[in-house]
C-alpha cells in the first residue's frame, strides 16, 4: 500500500482485471488515475488471472482484511495430462500422462475436495517461507517446503468438458485456496496430471463481476468531469457486521481512543436494536466512524475511519 501525497478519495472500486497484468501494477495504475493518495488491494490475483480486484482507496485501506476473509468464486479450465512447474499455463511443463478422466469420474471425485480439505500451496505462489516469498525463492530455484494448510471449499462443480484434454470447472472458496492447487490436485487423484489454462475470479466477499470496471473504463471516467464516480463507500465490505448509531460526543470519544458505555448507549435503544455481536460498525450522522469492540459492558474502538 503506497501512501504519498494525492487526492483524499475513501472507498472501493472494483476492477476487472486483465490477464497479464500483476494486481500490483493494477494497484498503481489506479493510483495514478485516481491520484488517491492511498490504494491497496483485497486479494492478490495471479497475472494469468482476470476478474474481479477489489482495490481499497484511503480509509478503505483499513478494511482489506475483511475482504481478504469473503468468499470468493472462481471459473476455471483444466488441462489434463500435463504438470507444470506453475501449475499454471506459464511454467514448463514437468511430467506428462496418457489419461483422461470421463465426466463420471471426474464429477465421483468432486465430494472430496469440497468441505476443509488439506492443500499444498503452489511453489510459485507469493507466500512467505523464511520471510521470502516462495516465488522468488522457486525463480532462484532454491529448494522450498511448503507446508500443508486446511482451507475451505464451500462447493466445487463440475461446468463442463469441451473436449477430452480439458474441463471446466465453478469453486466457491474461503481464504487461502489456490485454484492451482486444487487443480492439480484433482488431476493426481484422477490418476493423471494436470494444471490451470484459465483462471477467472467472480466474487471476492460483497464485490462481484457485475460491479467490476476494466482499466480502460476507469480512465474514461477519469477524463470526464461529468461522470459518476465508480467507487463504493467503505462499509461495503462491513455489510454483515451490525451496525450501531452512536451521538456525535460518542464518536470522538471513540476516534480519541476512549471507550464508550454500552449501558449509556442501549438506555436510548430498542432492545431488538442491541447489538448481541462482539463486533460492531459505529455510525455517526449516517457515516462510517469506526469498528468497534463490544467487551466488558464498553465499546471499544478497533479501527477509526477519518473521511
């Protein structure tokens, strides 16, 4: 996340993602369009990946491990019989089979990679061994043990086999899943080999395809003083955390880092509008002012939003 001198823009854009292009380079490309002084993004997507880039602007920077944590939703075509050292398109291909899985056995093996389900991590992925990111360290070709992690797919079905090299396929996931794991771990347990020709992401959270702007889009918009702005305010990302309505004494209390009583606040309150979640989403004149801690009959600030 950049922070430098700019335009003091809060909240979410969501872009459409071209293939070929890093999420970094697209985080800096909306940077310069924008001119917001500070941009990060929700979720990195591989550079042979497209679709759907939530990028945080200003305060919204604040939430992006909230949309980190959503589910997501992706498309993907699989090519059986060839293994990658990506496990993607990119890499050079490193082990080859004869076997093609038919649709039968293909849609026999789906129960088990759905439900939490034990994953390696691809060796060119960005996560961290040692303080390095395993991709630079398998560009190096220094030797990397990644270790097995759990992680959760909500559902995984089978879309269709275009022809018998390869299949398509629809993922719900929670956070950490690589698609290119998962492909290449059903072609081994369908006794062949395989790897991820096509990757499209269509829901990270509450942002989905439909909110999505290409690149090109954003730049239109950006040379037109009449246009809309495409962004979306902070809190649609906090969408399911209860909110709660506090006095304008209340929240500078709050942004000042001192807790409020809840006792105070629910005296004025109906009880159906209490919140019984630790988690809130104060609101102030109808604004986000910030995340806060239910604990101990306070309400504890975790995160103030200046906007």
């Amino acid at each position: 996340m950049g922070r430098r001198k700019g335009r003091a823009i809060s909240g979410w854009l969501v872009i459409d993602k071209p293939v070929g292009l890093t999420s970094t380079a697209v985080v800096t490309r909306v940077r310069i369009l924008t001119g917001a002084a500070k941009v990060g993004h929700g979720g990195t997507l591989d550079p042979l990946a497209s679709g759907v880039l939530p990028i945080a602007l200003g305060e919204a920077t604040k939430t992006v491990s909230y949309a980190m944590d959503g589910n997501k939703t992706y498309h993907f075509r699989l090519r059986w019989g060839e293994a990658t050292a990506t496990d993607d398109a990119e890499g050079a291909v490193t082990e080859t089979s004869p076997h093609r899985p038919d649709q039968a056995a293909i849609e026999a093996a789906l129960p088990r990679f759905t439900g939490d389900i034990e994953q390696i991590p691809p060796a060119y992925s960005a996560i961290k061994v040692e303080g390095k990111r395993a991709y630079d360290l398998a560009r190096s070709n220094q030797p990397i043990e990644l270790k097995s992690r759990i992680v959760h797919i909500s559902s995984i079905r089978l879309l269709g086999c275009p022809d018998p090299d390869h299949a398509d396929f629809e993922v719900s996931s929670g956070k950490g899943a690589y698609m290119r794991a998962l492909a290449r771990d059903l072609a081994r347990a369908l006794g062949t080999v395989g790897h991820v020709v096509r990757l499209r992401r269509l829901k990270v959270g509450p942002f989905t395809e439909s909110q999505a702007i290409s690149l090109e889009k954003l730049e239109e918009l950006s040379h037109s003083p009449a246009a809309s702005d495409p962004w979306l305010p902070i809190e649609t990302v906090l969408d399911d955390i209860p909110a709660l309505a506090l006095t304008e004494a209340e929240v500078r209390r709050l942004k000042g880092g001192q807790p409020v009583s809840l006792l105070r606040v629910a005296a004025r309150l109906p009880l159906s509008s209490i919140p019984t979640d630790p988690l809130v989403r104060v609101m102030g004149e109808g604004r986000l002012a910030a995340l806060a801690r239910i604990e101990d009959g306070e309400i504890r600030p975790i995160r103030v939003f200046n906007h």
